[in-house]
C-alpha cells in the first residue's frame, strides 16, 4: 500500500508539472480596479494562467489575490511596482529580469491617471499623465520584450479622447491629443491660452495618443517579437479614472453617468470591454496588421492623426528611450 501512495503521488506530481509547463502566463498594469480587475477576472475564470499583477499598494494587492481567489484556482503575483517613479519601475524590471524562467503569453499596459485642476508631476519631475500612461508603459514594454514568448500579445490601454471628432469625448470636454513633442510633453508645458483645467484634459487625451503610437512603432521595431496592438475601451463612467477630481465630480462620475451610459455615445463597462481586451490578449480576435488599434466594439480602425505619423513616432520613441536610460542604468549599478 505504502508504493501504491508513493506512486500515486508522483503521478499527480508529473501531471501538475506538466499543467505548469503549459500554463499561460499574463502581465497587467492596474489590475486593482475598474477594467484591469475585469481583465484579470476574465483570465482567472478561464483557468490555466497565471497572473503577474504589479501594485503600488500591499494592502490592495492582497485584496485582489483574494478577490481573484474566490473564483477558479489561479496562480498570482503582486510585485511591487510605482508607475510614478521611473526608479522604481527600473527596480521592478531588474527583479523580473533575474527570473530567466518566466514568460509572458501577454502584456497588458493598462494603469492610467488624469489630473484634475492643475498639470501634477511626478518625483522624478516628468508630468503625471505623461509619466504614468505612456512613460512607465514604454519602460515595461523595452524592458520585458526578451520575456516574450514566440506569439506573444502586448497591448495599451488607449482612448477614444485622442480624437478631436470622438462625441463621447468632446461631451467631456476633451478636444483631441494634442502632440507637440514628447521633450515639451513630459515638462507639462503648456499652449499659449490653455487653461489649467482643459491642459489636464489635453494632457490625458495625448498620452494615450501616445500608447496608440507606442503600439505601432513596436511593431514596426520589433515584428518577429509579438503582436502589439492598442484598445479604446471606451467611457466607462464608474471607474478610478476620477480619482484626482473634486469629491463633487467624484460623485457624479460613480453614481450618475454609469445610469445614464446606455445613452451615452461611445460608453462602455469594464466588463463588456473587458471581455473584448481579453479575446485580444488571448489571440481569439486578430488584427489584420501588427500594431492595430481596437474600438470597445471590437472593431478595428484607424486612429485619428497624428497617431500614424512618422515624425510623432520617431520623436515619441527616441526621446522616451532618453528618458527611461538614466534610470535603468542606475538600477544597474546598485542591483
């Protein structure tokens, strides 16, 4: 009896290693609420994956490895990572990095703010939106391309706010990206005659023009890396995103528009958009070219310009790379 339980034993142990050497691993930024928690639901009900979720806050991150737990059994990481500190992204990349084992399936860059009032900025004195959506993304994104696997998926969490001529986004009052260069973006500065209030709006909707163009020109760099593309989830009232808003706008944004989103143009919920980000992420809806851009439809379009401009690209990527350089290079040094 005693070699029929050792034996037993061991062929559960061979069936669980071979369930780990299949197993699909994801990475997703700002998976703690909103539709990076739907996302992460998603992968987690599907069972087989696990999950690599980067968190600012321990007491958050363990709220989420339980709320994930409570669903299909999944294996889940929170490792320690402030998307407003390029330093501690560099810390955060190091310690992946020593990790040759794992791989990613897919990558989702999806932590966002916006400012509200004023332009914020960030310790390493980068402005916030800027800082947050594009630059710590695009740090994560060089960082992890030698943890892909062959066919990986890599997206950016975008917006429709880039466009001038998207209806939900002018009702919010967002006019557009408005791109001038990726050096002026990151030092908050301003148009001649832009308010304090419309530049966090500009700045929001430009960094996520950003991620759009960051999607593109990682495909167009690296091809044979992955498929990168970028997803417009649309207005989803209801969500984090007002949290640097008055506690009036606040109010509106979690207890009034989520009533009214059904009529609203170009509204969504994280979990109806969550479920097209995750058919994306997974490869079970494709692009018909390496670097596309997604609607909360699940409708493939044309960003609006500059979007697909190749001097916007070339300026964005080579000044993000000079950004991001001092500070894995010091990293470097005190690993």
């Amino acid at each position: 009896m005693r070699i029929q339980i050792l034996k037993h034993s061991s062929y559960y142990e061979h069936i669980h290693q071979q369930h780990q050497t299949v197993m699909s691993t994801y990475l997703i930024t700002g998976a703690t609420s909103g539709l990076g928690l739907q996302v992460a639901l998603r992968l987690a009900r599907q069972g087989g994956h696990q999950l690599v979720l980067p968190v600012r806050n321990p007491s958050r991150g363990a709220a989420l490895v339980q709320a994930l737990h409570t669903t299909d059994p999944v294996r889940v990481s929170t490792p320690s990572i402030d998307l407003s500190s390029l330093r501690s992204v560099a810390a955060f990349l190091n310690t992946f990095n020593a990790d040759t084992k794992t791989k990613l399936d897919g990558m989702l860059l999806n932590a966002g703010v916006q400012s509200s009032g004023q332009l914020g900025f960030t310790q390493d004195g980068i402005e916030s939106s800027f800082a947050v959506n594009h630059l710590a993304s695009f740090f994560l994104a060089q960082g992890l391309l030698e943890h892909l696997k062959p066919g990986a998926f890599v997206g950016w969490t975008s917006s429709g706010t880039h466009d001038p001529n998207e209806t939900a986004a002018r009702m919010g009052g967002f006019r557009g990206a408005r791109y001038s260069s990726a050096t002026q973006l990151a030092m908050g500065e301003l148009r001649p005659g832009t308010s304090a209030a419309q530049a966090c709006k500009d700045a929001y909707a430009t960094s996520k023009l950003c991620n759009i163009v960051c999607a593109r020109a990682f495909a167009e760099r690296y091809p044979g890396k992955a498929q990168f593309f970028s997803f417009d989830p649309g207005l989803m009232p209801g969500t984090g995103l007002s949290r640097e808003h008055g506690a009036a706008a606040q109010w509106v944004w979690r207890n009034v528009l989520p009533r009214l989103a059904p009529l609203l143009p170009g509204t969504s919920t994280p979990a109806k958009s969550s479920a097209i980000l995750v058919q994306l992420l997974t490869g079970q809806l494709l692009a018909s070219y390496n670097g596309a851009y997604f609607r909360h439809t699940g409708a493939q379009e044309e960003p609006a310009a500059p979007a697909t401009e190749a001097w916007v690209a070339q300026d964005l990527i080579t000044t993000s790379h000079a950004l991001v350089a001092p500070f894995l290079a010091a990293a470097k040094e005190t690993a």
